[in-house]
C-alpha cells in the first residue's frame, strides 16, 4: 500500500526590517515607509514605528531568487517592485494587494522609476536593457536596448517626454519615447555610474559615480513649437540633440563610492549617500542666492589679485601698478560682479554630514516636509535598522530608529517552549522573545553571541550558551537577563535538557561536558524566587564537544566531537558504549528519536547518517545537501527528520524508509537553525538573511512518487530556459547609437496559453465541420445536435475566446508571437464575431493589430486571408468608434 503523507508550506516570516539588496522609498503622502523584507515590501507606518502592512507575493512564485531588488512608489497609491527573477510586481499600497505582475526582463531588476503623472514605468536591469511600461494597460510598451552593461538608474524628463538613464558602463543615454530612439550619449566620468536624479524644477540633473565628484548637468528645454528655450545662435545641428550640457562637479568629501544621489521634493536639499557610514547634505540656493555667492566669489578672487600684486610690486613702477589697478577695477569690475558666471559651488552648499554606526544601505527624503526643519531622511543601514534624521539649518537629529522587529545579524538558534507560545531566537548581541503564531516581538533582551538556546519546562526562563562560555539565564516574563553564569572555558556549543529530571546538559569548546541542576528558590536577602543553577558533575571529553543529545529514556548521552566522531556514553556512570564513526568531516547537528531506536547526524561534509542506537550501525548514508547540514531533528513520536543546510533549504526526510519527501525553498541566505514543535504541526528556521520562517503542516495529502516527478519536472523546466537562451542563441549585436525592441519575455505561461489557444482553435474547427455536416443531412428531419462536452455549452466562438480569459495583458504579446501563421489565420477569422461584444472592443484590437504586424507580408501573400481582411476592416472601425 502507497503511504501518504501530509505537507508543510511556508505559513510566516518575520525579523526582516530592512534587506540589504533593495532600496527604501516613501509613499507618496509621507505617512508611510516601504521597506524591502527579502520577497516582501514592508509598510511602515513612520510616526507609529509599526508594521502596518506587508506586500507578499503569492506562494506559488516564491523561492530564493525572488528577492525584492528595487521599489518605487507612484503619485497615486500604486507602489511597483522589481525581483531578482526579473519580474515587476505592481502593488495597490491601500488595498495590499498585487494588482498585476509584468515579465519582461532576463536579470534582476536594478532601477524603477514613476514619471510625474504615474502612468508610465521605466525600468533598468542587469540585462542592460532599460523596459517602458503602461501602468494603466498593465503592458509593456518597448525595450530600449544599447547600454553595455547593467542598468543602474533611471529617470524621467521633459514631462515624461525623455528619459535618461545610467549604467555601469560609464555612460548616460538620453533616450526619446516618442520616437523610440537614444538622443545623446553622455560621457567623462570615468567610472562606473551608480545614481542619477533631477530636481523638481529640472534645472539640474545630478550624476554620482566612484569618482571623487559630483557631477551636475544643465537641462535643455524644448517650447511648445519645438525651439530649444535657452536657444539662440548656438542651436546648431550639433546641438539640437543635446539635453544634457555639463554644468560642473563639486569635489565629495567621501572616498567610497556613490549609492544614491536625492533630491528631496521641494527641491531645495539634495542627498549623496556613499558605499558607507556617511550621507552628505547639500543645500541648493535659489538664483538670487546663486548670483550674490558667485560676485562675493569673484570680489575675493579680484581682492586676492589685489593683495598679490602689491606685494609682488616693483619699486620704479609702482606708481604704473597702481594706475592700471584702479583701470581694471573702474573698467571690469562692473560687469564681472553685475554678471558673474554661477558655477555649480554658488548652488551647492554642504550643509551636514550624516554619520550613521553601521554601513547605509540606501536612504529616502520624505516629500512632506516636517515644520521647523528643511526635510526629513530615513535610511536603512546594513544590520536590518531603519534611522529617521530630521535635518535642520544648523544640525541633524535622529528622531527616530526602527529596531525592535529584527537582529542585528545572523539568527544563530531558535527554540520553542514546550506549548509552542513562545519562540526564543539568540544573535551576536540580543535573545529576542517571539509570538511563533504572530511573529510579533514581545521581549528583547541584551546579550552576548548567543550559539545555543533552550527553554526550560517551567516556560518562565530560558538559557542561552554563549561564545564566551558563559551561561545567561532569561527571565522571560520580565525580559531580563536574571545571572550571567562563567560555565565553561571556551565557547558552549550546544545545550540539551535532561528528560523527566530538573537538569540539562552542556557541550563547550574546552572539551568538557558538563551536567547541571536547576531549581526555583529564594536567595537569602531577595524578596523574590529565582532560578538557581548548580553544575553537578562534568565528563572529559578528548576533543571540543559541537553537540549534544540526550535520549528519551534519559539513559544515553551522545557527543558529537571536532574528530568528525560521535561517543554515545551513559549517562549516568559516563561509561562508554558506542562510537558512531563515518562522516569525514565533523558532525555539526544530531537528534534522537522519541523512541529512542534511531539516532541522525549532520555534518559539514553535506552527508546526513542515520544510526540504530541499540550496535550503533548506519542504517543509511544520504547525500542531503549542497552545503554543510546545520541543523537535523525529529518530528516527535514518528521518524520523519527535517534538516537545514547551509544551501538555504529545508528538507524533510523519512528515516525508515531513507526517502526525501519535501524540499522547502523561502531562505535566502545560510541557514543556522531549526526548531520542531512537539505535536509535529509546525517548524520554525532561523537564517543568517535575519528571517525567521514558520512553516505550518496542512491537511493536503501527497505520495513520494508524484513528488519526484514534481522535482524533475522543474528541473526539466529550468533547463529548457537555460539550453535555448544561453547554449544556442546567437549573441545579437547592439548598435551604439541605441535599438527597440519588444517589451515581453517569453515565459512557461506564455508557451502554456499559445497551446491552449492552438487547442481550441483545433476543437472548434472540428466543431464547426460536425455542426454543417450535421446541418446538411438533417435539412429536412429535425434531429437535435450532439455538441463536444469539453465545449461547456459555448459557441466554437466563444470557446475560443475563452482560452484568453485567463492570459494577463502583458503576456498577449509574447501568447501570441509563438502561434503558427496557419492558427493567426483561423484566429482572425473569429474576430468579426467577438467584436459585438462591447466589453471585448479592446481586446480585439490588440489581437488583430498584433497579428497583423506579425504576420503583415505573408497575409499580403495569402490570397485565403483576403476575404478575412475585407470583413475585419469594414466592422473593425465601426465598432472601434462605437465603442
């Protein structure tokens, strides 16, 4: 008989504030922060600190590669972010919902930007191509192709009109959207460009690269009839193309390289952020302000010369020099200081540096500016910390710092109390106290490097074994650190609890094992009762212990040595009993069975074993993971073992049967820990991308066949993608001067929907034929017709139609371009039936215009499709101007 088990699925994650990959933006009325959680978008409400909404994406598409890489947020409350799959996800930030996903790109999406009206997307990626889309058609208009490597930034000008955007290949492309086609080419710096933005006005466009300047380009502007604003006799052919004029550089305090350049929104601030601790503010002066810095400028300069040749005066001169000072100062003068040149030094004043404790990672101005200060500037800092400064005329102050909801840095161990209420997490610095259901913080408590944990039975305290070999004991109902206890001489390992006894034991570095009591009582001189720990006995070890386990029975202890062995003592006399010897590297995690007949081990040599405990033979070897097994433990009361392994995944296994049943993808990093709840309902992980998952077990059933089918299937999948694009695509050359292409990509839906189209066309086709030849032999008998069941009762027409049902907007394009000329053709001749469908109008359109382009020289060499042709174009544009 086929054994059935029940699934696990990914049910939460939380501890991520800020991810390190992607940039934070606010929302456009200000109230809100949107800040990348790894797949998530976390919106912060800033005043409040709180998390009130999370953007996720379906669970279907989830899985490492899709990491939240860009976000923008539109002047309605549509926000867009862009993945490392490539794919764009536009969100309704009121409702939280997805409202449409656009595929277009091949790499990770680097750059997203809103024009002013919110109705066009520009994106960049790290296939170097740059893709507008039409937010309010959910499609993708063209791709703008010539960069030579990965698109870093990109922004809007000239109403939306142009776009301009930068790239690592040390260029800046203007690029016309009416015409479709690349303007200007904008070189000099002299690496690559990381950032560009442009002032509200448009004066300035502001460029930041790993050059020790700033560099500031001036705006054309063209009038309504087309002549450039600023133009006059320089207007030549020349220059008729040139947008972008260099204006100057401003010489950056910073030695790292340039992340982000901002204005704010008022356009009076601009913001450079480094690859590092510092933001620098500068402060941009009106014209007037410009003007008076750059004549007190060149008076200085004027007196300095002044100074200069008085000292450097000769004697049987000296009454010449003085004739021709006065002669310059009478005939220049008024016109340098009545009209002096403003350089980019008189518009750009550094007001402040912000010096942050950790590395930034990206910043963002609010556009609501608060009273009493010229703006306001969140950041994200690399240890998952979100910082508010308020930035005033004579300083910056930290108004606010999100830091609660997460680690600073990696989740070394996680444990569960015994009724699962409570979740405790250790990292370098913190244990952190969490509702597992929730994922809300309820306690933060300060500590040292946390590598082990536990929660004793009473579920009032929890341990935690330290780098430094101590033992901290946690008052978790009052979340405090109780007593700091020095328990052994190198770093603890590992800790497990004595089954039915108030004891547990630890594992250290300093080769000792050591056994210790527990109880509740009062200290003479102390009001209230406390834990109390005593260390009972301790057992010498010949190498540093990395883990320990008890067996159910109590009767047993197991130490995992550096060796790459395992001792199995008793535990009660420390006498010997087994040696568990086979993996080649040491053993970094093992658990024993609730009943105590089999015992599993992880080691860094990817391998997990699994051992009877009564001789100490390996009942098997598997070959479990791509990198070191960090974590193996038992679902209680059954041998089903889940293990986690540095190569981010989550594996569940059947240790009598020796089979992989689940892999569990979500982590995007290394992950450290595990922890089983006692009913086997959920598991939770802890990693080092700061996350901790919970995945739940459902009641849906699944068979270790249908599985392994499942994963080849995939991997056939990725290696389709992978055999045409990479092994035997030609490489296509890129014009320099920049091409278009189409918007869309290809995808496993788009090949999907082309089949079902094909399908339908063939149902109906035979449907039609059954229906005339049904109609020819019955003219005169009234028989009723046997209609195809799979047709659900539609007309052939329709049937067709409904195939596009489920095809997204965007994907119409890509659907179909991979349909034969023979099935367009049966394609067209339907359009004329669903165009008196009035809420279908549009749909038609595109259908027939895409086909059209498609396929125009072989229609025009069809004689068959003429008379196709002829009845679209007569109804074609009466319902258009119908509709």
């Amino acid at each position: 008989m086929v054994k059935a088990y029940l699934r696990y699925e990914p049910a939460a994650s939380f501890g991520v504030i800020a991810s390190v990959v992607s940039n934070i933006t606010y929302d456009s009325s200000g109230k809100h922060l949107l800040s990348p959680a790894l797949e998530k978008v976390g919106v912060w409400h800033v005043r409040q600190g709180l998390c009130t909404k999370t953007l996720t994406p379906s669970s279907s598409s989830r899985g490492p590669s899709l990491a939240v890489n860009s976000i923008a947020s539109s002047p309605s409350s549509l926000i867009a972010s862009g993945y490392g799959d490539g794919s764009i996800r536009i969100w309704d930030s009121d409702k939280g919902t997805c409202e449409t996903t656009l595929n277009g790109h091949k790499g990770a999406v680097t750059a997203l930007r809103y024009n002013k009206t919110g109705s066009l997307l520009a994106s960049g990626s790290k296939d170097n191509d740059v893709i507008l889309w039409d937010v309010v058609g959910e499609t993708g208009l063209f791709r703008l192709r010539g960069h030579r490597d990965q698109v870093t930034d990109v922004v809007f000008l000239s109403s939306g009109k142009k776009l301009v955007s930068s790239s690592k290949d040390k260029f800046l492309r203007v690029w016309d959207i009416d015409t479709q086609h690349c303007m200007q080419i904008v070189g000099g710096h002299h690496s690559e460009i990381w950032s560009l933005d442009v002032d509200l006005d448009e004066r300035y466009l502001v460029t930041g690269s790993a050059d020790n300047e700033l560099r500031f380009y001036s705006i054309k502007h063209e009038s309504a009839d087309g002549e450039s604003v600023n133009g006059g006799e320089e207007s030549s052919i020349q220059n008729k193309w040139e947008v972008l004029r260099h204006f100057g550089e401003i010489q950056r305090q910073s030695k790292d390289r340039v992340a982000t350049v901002q204005f704010n929104k008022s356009g009076s601030l601009l913001a450079c952020q480094v690859a590092g601790k510092t933001v620098e503010i500068y402060r941009i002066l009106d014209d007037a302000e410009a003007k008076r810095k750059a004549k007190r400028r060149v008076h200085r300069k004027k007196e300095k010369k002044h100074s200069k040749e008085a000292l450097e005066g000769i004697e049987n001169v000296d009454g010449n020099n003085e004739n021709k000072g006065n002669d310059s100062s009478v005939t220049h003068g008024p016109i340098e200081t009545s009209n002096p040149t403003v350089t980019v030094p008189d518009v750009f004043k550094l007001l402040h540096t912000i010096r942050a404790s950790k590395k930034i990672c990206s910043i963002s101005f609010c556009p609501i500016t608060p009273k009493n200060s010229l703006g306001s500037l969140a950041l994200s800092l690399n240890n998952n910390l979100l910082e508010f400064y308020s930035i005033e005329q004579g300083e910056t102050k930290k108004t606010l710092a999100i830091d609660l909801q997460g680690h600073r840095s990696d989740v070394r161990s996680v444990t569960l109390s015994s009724d699962n209420t409570f979740l405790m997490s250790t990292s370098h610095n913190a244990v952190k106290i969490w509702n597992p259901s929730t994922g809300s913080c309820l306690r933060t408590i300060d500590s040292g490097y946390g590598l082990c944990s536990l929660i004793l039975p009473t579920n009032k305290y929890g341990l935690v074994g330290t780098k430094d070999g101590t033992i901290e004991i946690i008052d978790i109902g009052s979340g405090t650190c109780v007593e700091v206890m020095e328990a052994h001489g190198g770093s603890v390992r590992s800790i497990a609890a004595l089954p039915h006894k108030n004891g547990f034991v630890t594992g250290s570095a300093d080769h000792d094992v050591k056994f210790w009591e527990y109880q509740i009582k009062q200290k003479p001189g102390q009001a209230a009762k406390q834990l109390i720990v005593s260390n009972v006995s301790t057992m010498k070890m010949n190498d540093d212990a990395l883990v320990v386990a008890i067996s159910p029975d109590a009767k047993y202890i197991a130490v995992a040595l550096l060796d790459s062995t395992v001792k199995v003592h008793f535990a009660d006399t420390f006498k010997f009993f087994l040696s568990l010897y086979g993996h080649k590297l040491p053993v970094l995690c093992m658990d024993i069975s609730s009943d105590g007949d089999l015992i599993v081990t992880g080691s860094a040599d990817k391998n997990i074993k699994i051992w009877g405990l009564d001789f100490g033979d390996c009942h098997k070897s598997i070959f479990a993971h791509a990198d070191s097994v960090m974590a193996v433990q038992f679902v209680p009361k059954t041998h089903y073992v889940f293990s986690v392994g540095k190569d981010r995944l989550v594996k569940y296994w059947d240790a009598d049967k020796f089979e992989l049943l689940l892999t569990l993808e979500g982590h995007h990093a290394d992950i450290w820990c595990l922890a089983v709840s006692n009913r086997g309902d959920f598991i939770v992980t802890g990693s080092h991308d700061r996350s901790i998952r919970r995945w739940d077990r459902t009641e849906e059933q699944f068979f270790i066949e249908e599985e392994k089918e499942k994963r080849l299937e995939e991997m056939f999948e990725a290696d389709i993608d992978n055999a045409f694009e990479n092994k035997y695509a030609l490489k296509e050359e890129i014009p320099e001067e920049g091409a278009v292409a189409l918007a869309g990509k290809q995808t496993q839906e788009t090949l999907s929907a082309t089949d079902l189209i094909i399908e339908r066309l063939d149902i109906a086709e035979a449907e039609e034929k059954c229906i005339a030849e049904h109609q020819e032999k019955n003219s005169r008998n009234v028989a009723v017709f046997q209609a195809n069941p799979l047709m659900n009762g539609l007309s052939p027409s329709d049937y067709v139609l409904s195939a596009f049902s489920d095809v997204h907007s965007n994907d119409l394009e890509q659907t179909l371009l991979a349909l034969p000329f023979s099935d367009a053709l049966k394609l067209l001749s339907y359009l004329k039936d669903w165009t008196s469908y009035s809420d279908k109008v549009e749909l038609v359109c595109r259908i027939g215009t895409l086909l059209l382009q498609t396929h125009y020289n072989q229609l025009l060499a069809t004689p068959a499709a003429r008379p196709i042709l002829t009845v679209f174009s007569d109804i074609f544009y009466e319902r258009v101007k119908y509709k």
